[in-house]
C-alpha cells in the first residue's frame, strides 16, 4: 500500500467503499410492496427478514419536527428520544392534559413498539393512576378501558411475548372484580355506560366490543387472556417467563376462574347456564399423604358448583401437573404423589429428599393445597346453600319480610327471613364439621357465619321476639368475642345498603 502514490490510495477506497456498498444496498433496500404482499426478489431481503420477525421499527412516531425529540430521533437514538417523552407523558398526566398524554404515548410506543417495559407502565398507568383522577364512575370506565386496549395493542405488537397477554388478564381481573369501584365496573363490562355502544333496535347498551367481544363476564375474558399466554409460554421455548415468577404466572386461568365462581356467589347468581365446558370429574389425585377426590357428579347441580369441580379439576390435573424448575433448576410438579416425587427425583440425579424439599418450598408458596380444598368445599352442596339461604335472607330482610307473619286463623308464623337465615346458620354448622380448618383464625367462612347470626338476633331485635336458649351456631357465637365488633360493622353497612 506504501507503494501507491495518495491519489491511487484514495481512488482504491472510493472503489471499496462503491463495491461495499453494493451488497449492502441490495440486501438492505426497503421492503417492496405488490397486491399480494411482499414481493419475493433478492431486493430489501434484510427489510422482509425483519418483517417476518417483527423487528423493524420503519416510523419515526408522531414527533413534533421542531422539538428536541426529533433531533434526538434524526440522530438515530430512538431510546432517549422515547425516555424525554415519557418524562412529557407524567408531566401531562400531572396537569391533567389528557389530549397531550394520549398523544405523547402513542408516539412513544411508534418510536419502541418492541420495549415491553413501556407497554406495561403505560397500560397499568392509564387503568390505575389516570383513571382514579375522575370523579364519575362512568369516566373511570373509560380510561380503564384505554389502558386494556393500550396493554391489547402491545400484545398484538410483541404477538411473542406471554407477559403482556399476561398482563391484559390482570388489569381485567383486578380493575372489574376487586377495586372499589367492582360493583359497577362488572356491570359496565357488559352493558357499557357509553351510548355508542347502545343497540338501535333493543335500545339496551351493549359491551364494548373491543375489549369484550363476546359480551360475557369480565373473568371469563381474563381467563381467555391468561390461557392465551399460557399457549405463548408453551410456545416460547423457555422455562421461565420473563418479568414473573412461573409458578404463579401459570396459574392464571384456573384462578380466574375460581374468582368468576367466587364473584358469582356473591352476587347470589347460583343458577343459569354453563358459561365454561364442564369438566370431568376430577381424578384422586393427591399433593400430600391426604386423599382428595373430587365432588362426586349430582343431578341438579348449580352453576357455582360445577364452575367449581372444573377448577378443582385444572388445579389438581392441569395446573398441577405441569412441570416446573424450582431450587437448582430442579423439576418438580405440584399435584405429586410420594410415587411421583420418586419417580422426579431419578429424573433430577437427586436423592428424594432434596426432590421433596423442592416440591415442598414451591406448594407452600402458592397455597396449593389451601386452594385445592377451598375448590372442593366450594363444590359442595352445603356450603352452596349456606351462602344462597343468607344471600336470600338478607334480601328478605331488606325487603321487609323480617317480621313474624300472623295467620287469617291467629296462629303466627316465623318470618321468611328468619327461616331462610336458620337454614343457612345449620348448614354452617355442617360445614364446620367437615371442613374445621375453614372455619378458624378470622377466616371468610367464620364471619359469614358469625354475619349470619348477627342477622338472625337484628331478626328477633326487631320484632321484639326473645331469643331461644340454644342456637345452631351459638358456640362459635360466644368462642369468637374478638370478631363482634367487625361483625357489626359489616351489618350495619350492609343492611343499610340494602335499604337504599
């Protein structure tokens, strides 16, 4: 090369540079549209690879070109072009200029529609922080929704990534059945307070078709989403899902739908049509030494009691026998038999005590056999009349039928509601036996029980009637002073409720 005077040096790079070039502008020339799609010649080859792959980021977002953003975007750095933005996007949302936040995240998600942490904040952000600066129920709605249809599009972008599918059936589940507003979230999911959504020949408001398709209740479309990234999981190739624990991340349809069934004993929905296929019934699978067969089949069955025998089933049979990694990349399964455990361990190249130490950490983690016998109590008949005779009870008493009914022939005869709350406090006492562990330490079936009672003495209060010595649930009455005052709180907000 020393041997070439400078304007020869300089001529051959021009050369290399223009024979460089040329490879890099076949492979590297934008993507060729036809009618039928993509066209099929060597040009933009690296252009259809990141088609194909969903790796190309071809706009440059809806970016004022005066702004330093743009600079930022021209000089290639997308990344801290999208950080400033998302620093403009919390100082509207903190002056409440909604119009400008709108705005500014779609063109953060135009600059990085692949950076996953994005769509997460900005999908929980919309259902969570903006929508509680609204007043109206109705505009909290709203913005829930957006932050669902934001989270959707993000899944629909990253088709790939199971946590964000994940993510669509979390804020579904938490926003509609858990937060304070609940009551009329779960209404509006399907019957939608927006008259856009009203249908012209019935006049009844429909559900907003973009988030509720189907039009049917909000867990059932979580457990959708959840069952969705689940396929995605088992299609990723990986063990772990990034951005969750996989024990608990797994779990998602079948905790759903034990919350659809809780939901629908709470609002005394114990009748209708199947919403989900029925299960089998479920097999004497076991997690421990203990027995735990499933509800036998029985004619008549209600809606709540055979949602339930289907998540029993999941839990023990599908759920529990999928195979995870816990300490050590060590596989176990929850649903594990000694047998199983055995059979693991050999698999493992460990001896069965480490197997069962590894088991054992991740079955107390997520409450396994907790949710497993709560499945089962569920399913039962007992329990299922104890809740429906209180929930009819308690709607008998709003709705005046609390008092003792005289006779045309004089003879008097006990209220509708005391009968139907005595019904409920001896099915309780059922319960209790076969299932003791349910009803101690504050638990939800030892204060309805006790809110049962409360009802059952407001009964004899207000008609001026004495209480009789003995009771049904009398002991639990006196063995649980502690819980009285709770107990009264929850009357007296409930029976008023109910008055309005």
């Amino acid at each position: 090369m020393n041997n070439f005077t400078s304007r020869q040096r300089k001529l051959l790079y021009a050369v290399g540079i223009i024979v460089l070039l040329g490879p890099i502008v076949y492979l590297g020339f934008p993507v060729q549209q036809s009618p039928t799609g993509v066209a099929s010649s060597g040009l933009g080859k690296l252009g259809r690879l990141r088609q194909d792959y969903d790796l190309g980021e071809a706009t440059l977002g809806a970016v004022d070109p005066s702004s330093s953003v743009m600079n930022l975007v021209l000089l290639g750095l997308r990344g801290p072009a999208a950080s400033l933005l998302h620093l403009k996007a919390i100082e509207y949302q903190e002056h409440k200029q909604w119009a400008k936040l709108r705005t500014t995240v779609d063109s953060i998600i135009l600059l990085q529609p692949h950076y996953v942490q994005i769509w997460k904040f900005q999908g929980w952000n919309l259902a969570y922080n903006v929508s509680r600066e609204w007043d109206k129920v109705d505009d909290r709605f709203y913005w829930v929704k957006e932050g669902i249809k934001f989270l959707q599009r993000g899944t629909s972008r990253n088709d790939t990534i199971p946590i964000l599918q994940h993510n669509v059936g979390e804020v579904l589940e938490k926003k509609m059945g858990v937060s304070d507003e609940r009551k009329f979230f779960r209404e509006f999911f399907v019957n939608d307070p927006d008259d856009k959504f009203k249908d012209p020949v019935t006049g009844i408001n429909g559900p907003d078709r973009e988030i509720n398709n189907e039009g049917v209740d909000s867990y059932l479309v979580a457990r959708k989403h959840f069952e969705a990234a689940n396929i995605k999981d088992d299609n990723d190739g990986l063990v772990e899902v990034k951005g969750m624990t996989h024990v608990f991340f797994r779990q998602g349809p079948v905790k759903s739908l034990m919350s659809y069934a809780e939901a629908l004993t709470k609002e005394g929905k114990f009748f209708g049509s199947v919403a989900t296929p029925t299960a089998a019934p479920p097999t004497a699978a076991t997690v421990s030494d203990e027995s735990s067969t499933g509800a036998e089949e029985r004619v008549g069955e209600t809606l709540t009691a055979s949602i339930w025998r289907q998540a029993y089933d999941e839990w023990m049979n599908v759920y529990g026998k999928y195979e995870f990694l816990g300490l050590d990349n060590q596989k176990y399964m929850l649903n594990s038999s000694d047998e199983d455990l055995e059979t693991m361990a050999k698999a493992n190249g460990i001896d069965i005590g480490m197997q069962r130490r590894v088991w054992t950490g991740s079955v107390d983690m997520v409450h396994y056999r907790y949710w497993r016998d709560f499945a089962q109590t569920e399913a039962d008949p007992v329990t299922i009349e104890a809740h429906k005779s209180f929930f009819d009870a308690k709607k008998a008493y709003a709705e005046g039928r609390g008092y003792i009914e005289v006779l045309p022939d004089g003879t008097s005869r006990i209220s509708e509601a005391q009968r139907l709350l005595e019904i409920s406090m001896n099915r309780w006492v059922e319960a209790a036996k076969k299932y003791p562990k349910f009803f101690v330490d504050n638990s939800s079936y030892l204060e309805e029980a006790l809110l049962t009672t409360r009802y059952w003495k407001a009964v004899h209060q207000n008609t001026g009637a004495t209480e009789p010595a003995d009771y049904p649930l009398k002991a639990a009455w006196e063995s649980n002073p502690e819980m009285h005052l709770e107990i009264e709180s929850l009357f007296l907000r409930e029976s008023r409720s109910r008055k309005k």
